[in-house]
C-alpha cells in the first residue's frame, strides 16, 4: 500500500519468550521507540524500568576526594536536587538520611552514608584541620541497575527538600550535637 512502511520487530517479551510483530503503520514525524510500542499488542508495550544513579563525593580542603553512588526507584531530576543544595552545590548527607531530622518514620535504608569518614579507615590523618561536613553532587544519571537504597526517587527528593528548608546552620547544629 502506497504511504505505509511495514516494520517487523524482533524481540523478547517479559517471559522471555522471542516474539516477532510485524505490521504496517504510517511513517511518523520521528521513528522512536514510544510511537512504534503503541502499534504492538498491549502485552507487548512493557518499557524497562528507569532508575536513577546519584554519584556524589566528599572533597576535603586539600582537594582529597572520597565518591560513592547510590541508585535509586525511578526518575530523578537534578534540578529538583540543586534546588535544595547550599549555594547550588553542598549538601550534608546525614541531614538528607537520618529519619528523626527529617521527621519522617522510615530510615534511609543503606545509602548517603558520610564519605570524609573512609579517609579514617585508609589510614589517613582524620579528623583534621582540612575536614568538614559537606557533600557535592557529581552526577544524576538514568539507569536500568537495581536501586540499592530503600526509599523512591521522589522521596530522595523529598528529603533534600525538608533538608534546606531546616537551613544550613540548623543541620550543622545537629550534625555536631549528634543528632543526625
């Protein structure tokens, strides 16, 4: 038929059993891969799940660096983060992770952990005159890995938001009293 392409996709579907579809479908205005799922059977429309990764480091004042990532359910946005970060850029990872700070019930299961505590366990001078509390975020980035913390994309979100709204000196001062 004049103005239809035929398509045929081979893939496998979520019992991963092969499976072919082939059909003729008008050209759309750009061939991606969400118009082209609405053509095949509703059993067959499954997208893989988006997760986020979080790298964020700690930088101590002789530019020595620690990094860690944490993967979290869903999409996350880095300006919904940046937002919520002192001067753009800082942040304490004990203010964003204990529950009781934050008022909420459930804790931060497994991540956001203070990095400026590793140097201690490698055997460096730790603490000393260049350490400090704050964290950088160095990249927020999709992916299909399994997340590795317990809590949702918008919860993260959340958290950092609650987090600057408390202020930065207010979580400083539970951060040295021990609260978080």
């Amino acid at each position: 038929m004049q103005g239809q392409v035929y398509a045929v996709l081979l893939s496998r579907g979520a019992d991963g059993q092969p499976f072919c579809a082939l059909g003729a479908i008008r050209p759309p205005q750009s061939w991606d891969i969400a118009r082209f799922a609405l053509y095949l059977p509703p059993s067959r429309r499954t997208v893989p799940p988006v997760n986020t990764k979080l790298t964020y480091l700690y930088r101590d004042g002789s530019n020595y660096k620690q990094w860690d990532e944490v993967i979290v359910a869903g999409s996350l946005d880095r300006e919904a983060i940046t937002r919520c970060l002192w001067e753009c850029d800082f942040f304490i990872p004990q203010a964003v992770a204990s529950p009781a700070a934050l008022g909420v019930q459930r804790p931060l299961g497994g991540g956001l952990s203070a990095l400026q505590d590793r140097f201690a366990a490698q055997g460096y001078d730790f603490p000393n005159e260049d350490d400090h509390a704050w964290h950088e975020i160095e990249s927020v980035e999709p992916t299909e890995d399994p997340p590795t913390i317990d809590v949702t994309a918008a919860e993260l979100a959340q958290r950092f938001k609650h987090a600057s709204t408390r202020g930065r000196e207010t979580c400083l001062a539970d951060l040295i009293a021990g609260q978080i």
